[in-house]
C-alpha cells in the first residue's frame, strides 16, 4: 500500500507567517496585501495599529467596514497618493531629499469583514489583478474577527489568501509558556513581583483570551498599587479577576469530584445566570471525566505524572488535579466498584435525562453534582 504524504493544514502555515509579518514591520517593507484572521483579536489589532501607524499621517489610513465596501471608492482610496507630513523646513531640502521622504510615507487601507458578494465577475477579475500588484507605498489588510474564518473557503478569499500574507492569529492554549511569560512581562514593567504560578493560576481563571487577560491584569496592577504592595498573590486573583466560563465549569467539575458540592454548586448558580447552555455544561464535566480516566489508567501502569502529561498531552496542572481527585476518593469505594466507573455511569444517565426530559436543565445538573459529590459516602 502507497504511503499518503503528510499535507500540511493551511491555518498551521499561515499562523507561522507571524514571523514573517513581524519581520516585515521591522524592516519598514510593509508594502503590499495582508489577510488577518483567526481568534486571538489583541494581537491581530496589535499588529494592525502597527502597520498603520507606519503611515505617519493618520489622514493615510482608512477604515472601511462590512457593508459599507464599494468597489470603485475602494480603488480611488489605493490609488490616492499618501500625505506627506508638513515640515517648515522642507522648503529648502532638496528634491533627492524630498524622493527620499516620499519614499517613506504610506497609505494604508484596512477593510473590516468587508462585504464582498456584490462584485461581479468582471469586477471580481479586476479587483484580484490590481491586488496582485498594488500601487507603491501602499498597505491593504483584509481583516477578518474571530469566527469568520469560513470566509476563507469561499472563492474571492482563496484567491486572496493566495496574493496576501495571510497570517492566522491563533489563540494560545492555557498556561501555554507564552502567555505566561505575555503576563510576568506586564507586572515586571510595572516593578511588581509575581511568581510564575501565580501567573499559571491567572491564566487558569481567566481563560486564553489575551483581551480578557490584559483587561484581568490592569485591574491586578490598579489594585495592588492601590493597596501599596509590591506582590501580586493568588488571592489577589481570586479575590479580583473574572473567572471564564471554562474555570466556572472547571470549579463545578473539579468541585463534584472532589466532594465539594458547596464549591460546584455556587459556579452552577454563576452559569445559570450567564444562561451557558446545560448540555455545554455536562459536556466539559464529561471531558474532566475523561481525563480522570486516562490519569487512573497509567497511574495503575506505574507512569510519573509529568510523564503521563508528555504521553497524553494533557496539561500537568490537570494531571496533577485528577491524581489528587482519585487519591480523595478512592477511600470511598469498596470491592471492585470505583469512583471513576460511578461517576461514567452518572453522566450518561444525565445526558440522557438533558436530551430528553422536560425538566429544567440546571435542575438536573444539580441532582448530578450533588450524587457525585457525595458518590461512595452515602
């Protein structure tokens, strides 16, 4: 049987093009089509302010978004020359000066999720022709939010993806080492200490979205500044940062599973009021399950917990939580009935009564957590 050769997914390229993209700032050749999309909105506008502010001039930038693209005014806008900044002086430079600073100013037009379907073929055409060439000293971004990278598979943006440095600005995952080194940075500028599990901890309870965390971090900064001290602390997180919805479900999951019903039942009553969807809800409990499962079965095997994380790509941290999970609860079990096996059994039978019965889903939740909190002792 012929092997298949391994075919990289276009989103892992593009998101590499980062480098290239910062590279191109570095060097000021900036020049030419760019296509931004992918979840991470801070960096994606990071780097876009960064292009524009390129252009000298803010009266070189425009800004057209969704609907409001119209093909012709679009072209006029590339094609118009970019404004020079004044200098009283520059009367008196010579014309080889003045070439040289023309040379350096740019005008750049960013288009926000622009609503491309009324071009016709025709234009189409002649609108993919001219960005394959596009006027001098001129910067055109395609800027795409979070969840329309669908966009992508239609016709015009594969075109597009093709003639642009198209970069997708990925999330990174939780606790990943560049986030975590992203917040020490924040605090270290601000002469505050803060040790790198506190660091962990914030990103655990805020989520990966660098919007969240940068908006979690002034409010630490505010507030140890505030209280005149010098050490951010995991009670400073917990005391002030918004918990995501996944550290929400983490508390009532992780709550459950470790006997606290108290705990799991207050992030219960949290959700309800964010109206999160139930189903969403048993279907995050349902993977903490799973990689309690996984925890149990190469603990059995005798495999180290930082080794069990390498093997299965799970984050330490949560290795480290379902080894402490299985440790609390093993003691209420006797024979050959288990904890883990209890608990499979009661999450089907919750999925089921979710997808089928009229009663309130926030109700059965609760009957849920509460007989896995209390699972083996009664």
């Amino acid at each position: 049987m012929a092997k298949t050769s391994f075919k990289e997914k276009s989103s892992e390229i593009h998101a590499r093009n980062i480098l290239t993209l910062k590279e191109r700032i570095k060097s000021k050749e900036i020049s030419g089509v760019y296509l931004f999309y992918g979840d991470e909105e801070y960096t994606k506008n990071h780097y876009c302010k960064q292009i524009s502010s390129a252009a000298g001039e803010m009266l070189n930038v425009t800004s057209i978004y969704g609907n409001e693209f119209e093909f012709s005014q679009f072209i006029s806008v590339c094609e118009t020359n970019a404004i020079e900044s004044f200098d009283m002086f520059s009367a008196f430079d010579d014309n080889e000066n003045n070439d040289e600073n023309q040379s350096k100013s740019f005008r750049v037009i960013k288009l926000y999720n622009p609503d491309l379907s009324s071009l016709s073929k025709k234009d189409t055409d002649y609108f993919t022709e001219f960005l394959s060439q596009p006027p001098k000293n001129t910067v055109i971004i395609f800027y795409l939010y979070s969840g329309e990278e669908e966009a992508l598979t239609k016709s015009i943006y594969k075109k597009l993806s093709e003639l642009a440095l198209t970069v997708n600005f990925k999330r990174e995952s939780v606790s990943s080492s560049t986030l975590i080194t992203w917040i020490l940075r924040h605090f270290s500028k601000e002469k505050l200490n803060c040790d790198r599990h506190v660091a962990v901890h914030i990103c655990q309870t805020v989520g990966n979205s660098m919007t969240d965390l940068k908006n979690e971090i002034n409010k630490l900064i505010q507030y140890v500044h505030y209280e005149n001290r010098d050490t951010i602390t995991i009670e400073d997180v917990n005391f002030i940062c918004i918990k995501s919805v996944d550290a929400q479900i983490f508390d009532i999951s992780n709550g459950a599973m470790m006997g606290n019903f108290t705990k799991a039942a207050r992030a219960l009553e949290v959700l309800r009021d964010k109206k999160e969807s139930p189903i969403l809800i048993l279907g995050t409990i349902a993977k903490s399950l799973r990689d309690l499962c996984i925890t149990e079965s190469h603990i059995k095997n005798g495999v180290s917990i930082p080794s069990i994380a390498k093997l299965t790509s799970i984050h330490e941290f949560v290795v480290r939580n379902s080894a402490e999970i299985l440790n609390t609860r093993k003691h209420d079990f006797h024979g050959n009935n288990s904890f883990t096996l209890c608990v499979s059994k009661l999450i089907c039978e919750y999925d089921k009564k979710l997808k089928s019965s009229r009663t309130d889903g926030y109700e059965l939740l609760m009957e849920l957590i509460f007989k896995i909190s209390f699972a083996g002792k009664v």
